[in-house]
C-alpha cells in the first residue's frame, strides 16, 4: 500500500514538472517566486524534461508540505492558548515587510522563535535513525555496526539541557540557536544528512502563519483553552484530536 501511494505521488510529481517544463520552452516569463521554476533552474535543465533528480526534489517537497501542515497544527493550537504569545505574533504578523519573501522572512523575528519553540515541544518525529556503518568508539562506549534510534522529543524535553523544559516560552530562542549543547535540539536532525527541506518548510509555515493571521483573528473555543494532548504512540507527533478555533475576519478598520 505504501509503495503503491509512493507510485501515485511520482506520477502526480511527473505531471507538475512535465507541466512546468512545457510553460518554459514556450517562453513563459520566469517567476521567482514559483518554487517549481526554481527546481528547473538549480538543476540547470530550464528547456528540458525532468529527471530523477527534480522528481526527488519533488517527492521532498511533497513531504515537507505534510510535516509542515502537522507543526502549524501544534504551532496555532500553543499560540492560541498562550495569549501573550499570540498577540505579539498577530502584530509583527501584521506589520511586517511582504513585499518579498526575503522581507516577510527577516520580518518575522518573534514568530521564528515561537515556531523554533514549537519544534521543541512537539518535534516532527519523535525519533530519528541512523546507520552505523563500522565500529565506532565514543568516549568508553563502543558501538558495533546496526542501527541506532535517538529520540527527539526526550532531548528536547530534558532538564539537564532545558529550564522549564515543559513549558512553551519562544524567548528561550530569542539569541537564536548558537546557545544549545549541540545535538539536543534536533528538529530537522543535523550533521552531513540534516533535513533538506528545513528551510522550506520554515518559509512555508511563515506564509501560512502570515495568511492566515493578516486575515483572521485566532481564538480558541470556550471550553477548550486548555484542551491540548498529544498523540505519543507513533513516530510523528501530532494533536491527539482536532482542535475547534473561532476565525474572525479582520476588517481593514482595524
């Protein structure tokens, strides 16, 4: 079944590109803004067929796209609960540059650090894999070839590297990242194999987060303030149910 989902996803990501493809070898103006253009010319085939590799980037964007949907969830389900949190995030929402994605990016300073808290609190994974390849020695351990797990979410939560570990508080990333003990804090994973897509998927969930609070006010619904469990049984984190929110457009008077 899930081969069977993975083949359905390449022949949609084969549409796109092929799709793609033909607007540029008619001469299409160029959109830098156009995430599928941008595929096209960092492989440097802009007037040819796509390949693997652009089919791979493709699948990685698919993927990104699916993490991502599941960290605003968590992220707007926090926010909202946190009233401080929210109304600072509302209003660089709402007073920052988007006149480009570069502006709207260095502009969210504050929202990056609630975004950055979220990663901690409820990582994409909980877990993460690796392979060791031949006998490795770390200090008195000796580690022989197999395949270890290192789990993301009992880093990010522990207090011998986090003060207040449970609690959701974005200024703890507000000198960035450069202050943690490296490899405790592992969102994306790091190293050689650190997750391609990070960057993406911020820019992503910045747009969203933008769209949607430039747009609506945020609330939650009487009765469900505190109403905030996880679901810990499986490798992905995510809210334990559906969180109801109230959305209230936003005049352009205010």
């Amino acid at each position: 079944e899930t081969l069977e989902m993975v083949k359905k996803l390449r022949q949609i990501a084969r549409r796109i590109l092929d799709f793609k493809s033909d607007e540029l070898r008619k001469g299409k103006e160029k959109n830098e803004d156009d995430i599928v253009e941008l595929l096209f010319e960092s492989n440097r085939f802009p007037n040819t067929h796509a390949d693997d590799r652009m089919m791979d980037d493709m699948m990685t964007i698919f993927l990104v796209i699916d993490n991502m949907a599941k960290t605003l969830a968590s992220f707007f389900v926090e926010v909202i609960r946190h009233q401080h949190v929210y109304d600072k995030i509302a209003q660089e929402v709402r007073n920052a540059d988007i006149s480009s994605l570069h502006a709207m990016d260095t502009s969210l300073i504050y929202t990056e650090m609630a975004i950055l808290e979220c990663l901690r609190l409820h990582p994409t994974l909980m877990r993460g894999i690796r392979v060791i390849t031949k006998e490795t020695k770390i200090k008195e351990f000796t580690m022989h070839k197999s395949m270890i797990f290192f789990g993301q979410l009992v880093l990010h939560q522990h207090p011998d590297y986090w003060e207040n570990p449970k609690d959701f508080i974005p200024e703890r990333f507000s000198n960035g990242t450069g202050f943690i003990e490296p490899f405790t804090y592992l969102p994306f994973v790091a190293g050689p194999r650190v997750c391609m897509g990070k960057h993406l998927a911020m820019l992503s969930m910045k747009l969203a987060i933008v769209a949607t609070l430039k747009n609506y006010d945020m609330r939650p619904v009487p009765g469900q303030e505190k109403d905030k469990e996880w679901d810990l049984r499986f490798t992905i984190v995510r809210p334990i149910k559906g969180h109801l929110v109230n959305l209230y457009p936003i005049t352009k008077e205010m």
